[in-house]
C-alpha cells in the first residue's frame, strides 16, 4: 500500500521530497487496525504544487488523489505537508 501511495502521489504533485511511512503496527489494537498492516500511514512532501496553498487546501488535494484508498483499506493519514520553500 505504501508504494500504491508513493506512486499515486509523485504523479499528482511531483514533489521534491516524498515519503510515505506505514505506522499502522504502532496502532496494533487501536480503531481501524487489521493484521497485516497498511491502515496507519504519515506522508511527508515537500512540492511546488502547494506553494502559495494554506494547509487546509493541501490536505484536501492530497485527500483527493487518495480519495479510493481513503474510502477503502486506509484508516488514519498523518500529513506534513509544505511548498518548495518548506
């Protein structure tokens, strides 16, 4: 799952910094969390396409291009998020 998401976000927003970490065994009996993992992610990214953005409106373009996953398998999505100038 994590590289679905990796993929799916360095297409969308071509950002100079990416990574997508899986937490989800940290959160091993929480809400949401199955065997296996790929329910708890925190994405990091640095890109262009959020400068002159608030956080608000980046995460809801970043919810967007998720939108599948987050409907589906994806429990909890931990964003830091900044333009190219951090």
């Amino acid at each position: 799952m994590a590289g679905r998401l990796h993929s799916k976000l360095s297409q969308a927003f071509e950002p100079d910094y990416l990574a997508v970490i899986d937490e989800s065994e940290s959160h091993r009996g929480h809400a949401g969390w199955r065997e296996g993992g790929g329910t708890h992610f925190r994405v990091e990214m640095r890109s262009a396409a959020f400068d002159g953005m608030g956080r608000v409106a980046r995460s809801r373009a970043v919810h967007r291009v998720l939108r599948e996953e987050l409907d589906g398998p994806i429990h909890a999505l931990a964003l830091d998020l900044s333009g190219s100038d951090g």
